[in-house]
C-alpha cells in the first residue's frame, strides 16, 4: 500500500447518515483537511477526493474504482459485511473495524431487552398508553419473573459478550457461552464449541447472540436451533438480521414454541410495515439503535485517531484490522 500524505495534506470523509463525525473530528486539532457526506449521493459525488473514508451503512463496493485516492477506511460499526474484502486488497486499500467501540452499550442494550421481557415492560407501556391498570394476575406462567437462577447462552464471546456475561452474572444468571476456543473466562461457567449449540441451548431460559455474520452464523439460529429451545425461553438478538430466519423465528412465536423475543436487527432494515413482527406483542421492536450511545462519534474519532497514526509510523498492524 502507497504511504498516506502528510496530515496537512490528508484528506479524511466522513460519511454517515445522522453520526457528527466530523464535527468530533474538527475538535481534535488534526491538520487533515475534512467533508461530511450525509447521504449516497453525497459520497458518489466527493469519494474521489478521499484518501481515507470513515464510513459503514453508506458504503458501496463500486466506490473502489470512483475512489483512485482512496487507502484507508474505518468502519464507523463493527461488523464490516458490506465490504468487499478481496477487492479492497487488490485495490491497495486497507480497512478496519470499530469494534469495541459501542461494545457498552451493546451489551447493556441486550441486558435491557432481557429485563423488558422479564419484567413485562413492554406490555406495561402498552398499558400506560391505553391508560389501563392491570391487576393482579391469578396465572403464575402470565406473570414476570426473576432473573436469579436462570441460565442465558451467549453465541459470541468478543467483547461484546464477555461485557454482557459479566452483567448478566451480576443479576445470578449461570452464563454458558458459545465461541470457536472456548478458552475459560470470567463470569462463564461453561464454554462450548458451535458444534454443541443445540445441545446448550436446550438448557437456556436466554438465548443472546452476540456474534458477527459470517458464512458460518448466516441462519444459525433456524429451525433445529429454535426446536432446541425451551417454549418459555427468550431470544435476544443485538448481532445481524440475517444470523436468524425470520421465517422460522416467526412460526416458533406463532405456535407458543418460544415465550419472546427481543430484536434490535432484521433483515430488511428499516423493518417494512407489513412484517409479522410489528404485530407480536411477546416482541420488543428496537431499532438496530443498539450501539447508540452518546460517546459513539468520540469513540469512533479514537479509533480512526489510533489508525491514522499506525500508518503514518509505517506500522502494519492497524487496530481491529480488516484487511
């Protein structure tokens, strides 16, 4: 890969929908010149002056061959499926992740859509919206419940993970974790490799999938893997849409074959009005805001700061390294 320019002569596009990156960016007194590119359009039509874009939902592959400047580009998310890996190599244009940068809140957004579920939340805010006070309930299996003594299975243990094994263990739920090494870790009773999935996640009250989507993950969680669930258990889904089948997903909600389902990611997104989702009253809806966070533009700015200043020493290795 050709060095960078110097910063003075560097020039850095940030291009997101509704994240101020570039407002961040102006308050940390980098000499890199700058533009903010807040729709496709606007990228098409200013990618070609970039030497380093910070970019995610907004990216294009064709912007390989419109971007002849172009030698870097950090992900504004951390999952980074919609770049062509192999064509960004031969195009000498380096990429990396912003992984761990929202991995709080991620973590915390799932512990959130747990206790939504356990509680009842959800339906109390319906309640309120209908200015209807519930009483007491006479069917304990109608009834929230506790958290204590449960057991949630988590499929992905990166930072992400590990951050909600640690919240959930600190509610007293047994953690059993999913991950290729299963190295042992705090806060995990147990670790197993993918290939013993249906058999945990027959002993879980919450499933949480924390893992990216790969060739391996795309529709892991289908029709064998939801049978292996409890019919009162829960899936929690803060990773990628297309880690779940949305048909199979919907049938097991349909038939009672499991008690709810908090999803923050589908895979059409925004979700279309006409999906069956909208309609399930066991579902809590979140709009992939998982890893919304206030800090999330600082964080961001961090990582591509970190990045900017690997290449510029000539060093190979880039944080949360892509390719």
């Amino acid at each position: 890969m050709p060095p960078l320019p110097p910063d003075n002569e560097l020039t850095i596009g940030f291009s997101h929908a509704a994240y101020q990156l570039q407002a961040e960016f102006a308050t940390r007194g980098h000499a890199a010149r700058s533009f903010s590119a807040n729709s496709l359009d606007e990228l098409k039509a200013r990618s070609a002056e970039a030497d380093v874009l910070v970019v995610s939902g907004l990216w294009r592959n064709e912007l390989i061959a419109a971007s002849p400047k172009l030698r870097f580009i950090q992900s504004v998310s951390a999952g980074t499926d919609q770049f062509d890996k192999p064509a960004l190599a031969a195009a000498g244009i380096r990429l990396a992740s912003a992984q761990g940068v929202n991995e709080r809140a991620v973590a915390e957004h799932a512990m959130a859509l747990v206790l939504a579920l356990t509680r009842q939340i959800h339906l109390a805010r319906d309640n309120q919206t209908a200015k209807h006070w519930r009483p007491m309930i006479d069917d304990r299996a109608r009834r929230e419940d506790e958290l204590g003594g449960k057991t949630m299975v988590i499929v992905g243990l990166g930072r992400i993970g590990l951050r909600l094994a640690a919240l959930a263990s600190a509610f007293g739920i047994r953690v059993i974790g999913v991950r290729r090494q299963p190295e042992p870790q705090p806060h995990i009773e147990a670790i197993v490799r993918p290939d013993q999935l249906h058999e945990v996640m027959a002993q879980a009250d919450i499933v949480a999938l924390t893992c990216p989507l790969t060739a391996e993950t795309e529709g892991l969680i289908g029709v064998q893997a939801l049978a292996a669930m409890k019919p009162t258990a829960v899936l929690i889904n803060v990773a990628r849409g297309k880690v779940v089948d949305e048909a199979a997903l919907l049938a097991a909600l349909a038939e009672g074959r499991l008690s709810g389902a908090g999803l923050d990611c589908f895979h059409d997104e925004p979700l279309p009005p006409s999906s069956p989702f909208w309609g399930l009253p066991q579902v809590v809806i979140t709009p992939h805001s998982a890893g919304e966070t206030r800090a999330y533009e600082g964080n961001v700015v961090d990582a591509l700061l970190d990045n900017l200043g690997r290449l510029a020493r000539g060093e190979t290795t880039l944080r949360n390294q892509i390719v």
